[in-house]
C-alpha cells in the first residue's frame, strides 16, 4: 500500500516537468491563438477590441486566403505521393537488392535533410536560374539542341520549382526510416516466397508492404503535418511574396500588415484543417496489424 | 536513502523548471538594466546623465560599406553627453526588437525605415504608438550652438514620411536620404552612342533600338522597388497636386487622364522588362536581376545610390560605368526623382524618452553626419553634399540638374482584413504583368477598389 503510493508520486513527479512544459509551451499558445482570433489588434498595439465571428466570416470569402488554402493542399497531396513513392522505392532497392556503395546513396539521399533551409534556397537559386545557366535549364539546353529557358521561381512554374525542391528535401529522411523498418523484416519469409515461385514485385506488394505498413501510417500522418510547416518554409525562402503563397505565408502576412487577430483566425483554420486531415488519414490508412 | 533520493529529484525538478521557465522571460540581456529614469515620475524632465538609452538600428549596406559605423557614432554621442548607449545592430531588426517590444520591452531610439516587408514602422504609425518629437526640431544639436532645423535641408520634414498623421506634428525624424532613379550602364550608352531619354517617346524609341541588339529596356530587382518608381511616376506625369491626390487615394484619381498615363507607361513597360526579371524578383535572387545591368542584359532599373556599395563585388562588363537619371516627365510633366528616406524614431513607449530626442538631435551634429559619411550615408544636413566623391556626388547632384524631388509615400491606413497593404494591390502583381497572367485592366481594377477602402480607413490625427 505505502509502497505504491511512494510509487505512484514519484511518478507525478518524473511527469510534471515534461506535462508542466508542454502545457505551458503548447497547450496555453494553442488555446491563446483561439482567443485572439476573436480580437483584433496590430502586433504591437497594447489594446485589443473584441471582433466575435467577424474575422472568420471575412476569412472565407478572401481569395488570397483560399487561393493559399488550394496551394497548401496541392503540395500536401503531390509532395506526399511523390515522396512516399521514391522513399518506399528506394529504399526497397537499397535493403533488398545488391548494389555497390549502398552507404554512399544512403549518405547522399539524406544530406539535404541535414542542410537548413537557407542553404537549401541557395543550392536551388542556382540550380533554377532562368536564363542558360542555371542547371536546369542547362541540362534541357543540352538535351533539346536549342536555348531552353524556363522561368522556374514564375508563373506558371513556380509551385512545380517548390514541389522540385521539398520532394528532393524530404525523400532521404523517411527513405533512411523505412530502411530501418525494411531491414527488419526476416529473410527468411522472401526465400520461402521465392521458393514458392514469387517474384520481386510479387514479395514487395505481398510481404514487404504489410510488414511496413505501420511505419508507413505514422510517417504518413507526420508528414503531412510538417509538409504545412515546410511549404511556409520553402515559399518563404525561395520564391517572392504573393507569387505562390501557402497558409502560413499568408497569416505570416496578415501579422506583418498589423492584423494580428485576422492572422490568429487564419491559424485557427490552418489548425484545424491539419487536425482534421491527419485524423483523416488515420482513419482511411488503418489496417489489421501483421506480425512477423 | 529513499528519502534522500525524493528530495534528489524534487531538487532537480524544481531546478530544471526554474530554468526553463527564467528564460524565456528574460531576454538575452548581459549589460545592466536600464536605470528607470525617463518615466513620468522623473522630477527633472531632462536629467543630464541619464542611464544608458536603448538604441535599435538597421544594419543597411552603409554600415556593410564601414563596418563599425554605428559603434562610432554611439561612442561619439557618450563623449559628448556622458550618456552610455546600448546598440542593438541588426540585418532583421523586426525580427530582433519585435519580440521583446510586444513584451512591453522597448528600445529608447529606433532606426528603421518605412517601406520594409515585415512593416514593423508601418504597425507603430498605425497604432499611434510613436513619440511625438516636434520639439527636437528646435532643440540645440548636442556640442554645437545650431539648432535641429537650423540645420536641416528645408522640405525634408512636414511630408507624410516624417508627418503622418498630417497634423503638423512630426514623429519620426528624417535620416539618411538618398536619390533614387533609374540606373543604368553610362559606358554602354557611350559606347552605342545612345541619349539618355528624357521622355518616354524616347524611351520606347531606345527600347526598340536596344531589343535589336538583344538588350531589355527595363528590370527591376523586386517589386519592393516600385515604391519609389511608381510615385514619382505619377508626380512627374501629374505635377504635386494630382502627386497628393493619389497619395491620399482621392476618390476618382485612377480614373483621371493623368493616371490612365501612368497605368499605360507601366504597362508598357513591362512588355519592355527583361522576361527573366519576374522568376528572379525575390529576396534571395534580385542580385540577379541588378546583374543584369552589369552584363548590359538590360538598360535600365529603378534602385537608389547604395546599389554601388551593394553590387560593389559584382563582376561587370567592360568599361562599366554607373549612371543614374531622374524618370523622364510625360507630355506635361516635369523630370522627377525619388528621395528615398530612412526614419529615426521613438517608441512612446520607450522609458528614456527625453534622452531619446537627446540622441536623435546628436544626428544632425557635423561629427555624425562626418562618420556617417565614411559608410556613403547622407543625412538631410545643409551642405551635406559638398564633401561628397566620385558616383556619390553624381548622384546627389541630381536634383541641381533640374530633377524635381519626389518626397512624401501612400499615406497610412488602417489595417482592414482582406485589403492587403499597398505592396501587395499596387506593385506585387506588376510580376504577373509581366510574364503575361494578369492584364493591365485587372491590375487597374484591383487597384480602384482597393483604393476606396484604403480611402475609408485613412488614419487622421
């Protein structure tokens, strides 16, 4: 009895700074943004005027804000499908087959992960200038027999050029995770199945997919969520303001026009829709769970 | 042993949380307190040696150009008055001081121009949260025996930059100045035998004339720049008053001939703009774009005279030479330049506010004014321009050569949901004019009834 309640308060004390923090830090700003989205304010200003629903109803019907909205879900779906798609690939190449300087690949797909964004921005300046000597444009002009220049960072182009980029970004980080997850799965359930007479893609859709599948889930649901942190990121960064802005970019903007509650309600948006959409995704992705 | 164990971790808890939770309140702060003695509850309303003042500046190219400048100047202001100071030198100022002033944590003095994408200027004119410094103009410059006004270039103050609610009382003090126009390669010009322009017929006949050689007429490094280009557009297409008008958003300025005149030059030019200009049009590519002037890409861009320091590294083609010219006027209209201004202000929220106006006025004196110049800053001091070298005395000679000088912006708003700042509906959208997404009809539009709104949330004193 006296030994579980010892038991039971050393507990409460492990967890409290971790709960103390995280509420502080996290739970109190989340509930704050809600809050001001009912007020407005500038940034600076030390009195605010309570606006009620105002800020919300004006949000919907403004095209910048719902034209950031369809840019925000164009990159979440394509940047998803296509890095979901080189990562799984590869990394299936990589753990299954035999290839000369596996850890070299491992190596080169995961350093964009580790370079910050502004380096980032910088490599893909030059590798998208516009005129001939970008890399790009360099690459096709040697391709094509003629002068080929496409304005990469313009319209149309532009959301295309930060697809480019995040997808070539992303890829090495989960590639290297479903790697580890892949490594896991025993050999000797792929040397019965080619016993049995299945091929490479028959093993990969029937044994290496379901055994990862979880992996995949919770990657899903992460990425989703930090691809709307990134495409701020990368638009902030790479292209110039109002060319191709995404949720953030724009709340990000309103607070730079002295709006500071309009900003907040287009947070309580962005929050929400992120919170639905993984919920979502959890949702459509659940499966029976497969042991190994 | 047990006990000993709690009290352990209890001890290392509270330790943890005490540290975490100290610092964030704290900002990064290893010199002293302010001494807290410019609040109102100072008996003395000028105490000489008061505690050290607070001062935020932007690092801009000129102190690029004479690294330490500011430290100097800072140095020189404690010999003279005794009072220590604080500098704060930042690239991204807002995003240094922002944080801390919405604490309630503000500087004494702040050096940042009107007219920068985070707004920060912009929000405290909104808010009605800057000092009225009216009285520093007749103050005594600190160490001299002239006054502030004395001093000061007639013209300079009493515009919607340094005035903004238009009520005759200025809050934010005129600093560095500088022309701003087109530049252009003066040695290219030479070499082909070209005129520089003086009016825009000209212009297009040139821009004919270069595109056979493969030359654009026209760049421009980002859409930011158009905050100098455009009005002095219109001022040298519709003179002063029709200038005002469309400064205040008078209602049916866009619709009079004059602003059809400008909407058309505009327009025009951008199918005179160098087709790579808008894909390189932002933050980390616009070096790009003043690139191509150095290759003789393209004729002209509008920029100021710090673009020298600025592209000061750049490679160039042969016999480059800068040159700079005011905006040819229209059919009526005169030749006319920008005078770009940076602001020196103080938040009313600052505690050493007297000492502020102290340091402000400290601007004006020969030996800042001598310190700054090392950096190819000017401030609107008379005789300024007498020292003045090589590109920097061109430049700021081009108001004796007959340019009209362009002060004065859009005036303030009230922030309203959805209207966008004056960036954003009068210049961002030029990009989409020129690679051809957005037609001068749209733009023009865009701009009417946004201008209403802009019209309706004027912010008057």
């Amino acid at each position: 009895m006296r030994s579980s309640k010892n038991r039971s308060r050393f507990l409460i004390l492990c967890t409290a700074p971790a709960v103390i923090l995280y509420f502080v830090f996290m739970i109190l700003p989340t509930l704050n943004v809600f809050r001001m989205s009912l007020f407005e304010r500038g940034a600076y200003s030390p009195t605010e005027t309570f606006v009620g629903m105002a800020n919300f109803k004006v949000l919907i019907k403004d095209v910048k804000f719902i034209t950031s909205m369809q840019n925000t879900i164009l990159l979440i779906v394509t940047v998803t499908v296509i890095t979901f798609f080189f990562a799984i690939v590869f990394a299936a190449i990589l753990t299954r087959e035999k290839i000369k300087g596996q850890n070299f690949f491992r190596i080169v797909f995961y350093i964009p992960n580790i370079l910050s964004i502004v380096v980032i921005a910088g490599i893909f300046s030059a590798i998208y200038k516009p005129d001939t000597t970008g890399m790009l444009n360099n690459i096709f002009t040697f391709f094509a027999g003629r002068n080929i220049e496409i304005l990469w960072k313009s319209q149309p182009m532009v959301i295309v050029s930060i697809i480019i980029a995040m997808v070539w970004q992303a890829i090495g980080y989960y590639m290297v995770m479903y790697m580890a997850s892949m490594a896991a799965v025993p050999a000797s359930l792929y040397e019965s199945a080619g016993l049995d007479g299945a091929g490479r893609l028959t093993q990969f859709f029937q044994i290496t997919l379901p055994l990862i599948w979880t992996n995949i889930r919770t990657t899903l649901t992460f990425f989703i969520i930090s691809t709307i942190n990134m495409a701020f990121l990368f638009v902030k960064s790479m292209v110039a303001p109002g060319m191709s802005d995404v949720g953030l970019s724009f709340m990000y903007a309103q607070k730079d026009a002295g709006l500071y509650g309009y900003s907040m309600a287009a947070g309580v948006v962005i929050f929400l829709f992120s919170f639905l959409l993984s919920a979502l995704v959890n949702r459509v992705t659940e499966r029976e769970v497969l042991e190994m | 042993m047990k006990k000993f164990l709690c009290l352990l971790l209890t001890l290392a808890i509270a330790l943890s949380l005490a540290a975490c939770g100290g610092a964030p309140q704290t900002p990064p702060a290893q010199t002293p307190p302010p001494a807290d003695s410019g609040s109102q509850d100072t008996p003395d309303p000028a105490p000489a040696p008061a505690g050290p003042i607070k001062v935020a500046a932007l690092s801009s190219g000129y102190e690029t150009a004479y690294p330490g400048m500011w430290q100097e100047v800072c140095a020189a202001f404690t010999a003279e008055t005794g009072v220590e100071v604080e500098l704060t030198l930042e690239k991204n100022l807002e995003d240094v001081i922002g944080p801390s002033m919405q604490g309630g944590d503000y500087p004494d003095v702040v050096l940042c121009a009107t007219g920068r994408e985070k707004g920060l200027t912009e929000q405290f004119i909104k808010d009605k949260l800057i000092a009225d410094i009216t009285d520093v103009l007749t103050m005594t410059v600190p160490g001299e025996s002239a006054s502030v006004d004395s001093k000061l270039v007639p013209g300079f103050v009493g515009t919607n930059i340094t005035d903004p609610y238009g009520d005759g009382k200025t809050y934010l003090a005129p600093m560095f100045y500088s022309p701003c126009g087109l530049f252009y390669n003066a040695g290219l010009f030479a070499e082909k035998g070209w005129d520089v322009p003086t009016t825009w017929d000209e212009m297009w006949e040139l821009g004919e004339k270069a595109k056979a050689e493969d030359i654009a007429l026209f760049t421009y490094p980002t859409t930011g720049y158009f905050d100098t280009f455009f009005p002095t557009l219109l001022y040298s297409v519709g003179g002063p008053d029709f200038f005002n008008k469309a400064m205040n958003y008078a209602e049916g300025v866009w619709d009079t001939d004059e602003a059809k005149q400008c909407f058309d030059v505009m327009s025009k030019l951008a199918g005179y703009t160098a087709k790579v200009t808008p894909a390189q049009a932002n933050d980390q590519d616009f070096t790009q774009n003043q690139q191509l002037i150095l290759d003789n890409k393209a004729l002209f861009m509008p920029n100021g005279t710090w673009i020298v320091g600025e592209m000061a590294d750049a490679p160039r083609a042969d016999g480059f030479e800068w040159g700079m010219c005011a905006l040819p006027g229209g059919a009526s209209g005169t030749s006319a330049s920008y005078c770009w201004l940076e602001q020196i202000w103080i938040p009313s929220g600052a505690s050493n506010i007297d000492t502020g106006k102290q340091f402000i006025a400290f601007m004006y004196s020969d030996k800042a004014a001598e310190i700054f110049a090392k950096g190819g800053a000017a401030q609107p001091i008379t005789g300024i321009t007498d020292g003045m070298e090589g590109d920097n005395k061109m430049f700021y000679s081009i108001y004796d050569n007959g340019a009209s000088a362009v002060m004065g912006g859009f005036a303030a708003y009230a922030s309203v949901p959805g209207l966008g700042s004056v960036r954003e509906v009068f210049f961002d959208p030029f990009n989409n004019l020129v690679s051809g997404s957005l037609t001068q009809d749209q733009w023009v539009d865009n701009i009417r009834t946004s201008s209403d709104t802009m019209r309706e949330n004027l912010i008057v004193s």
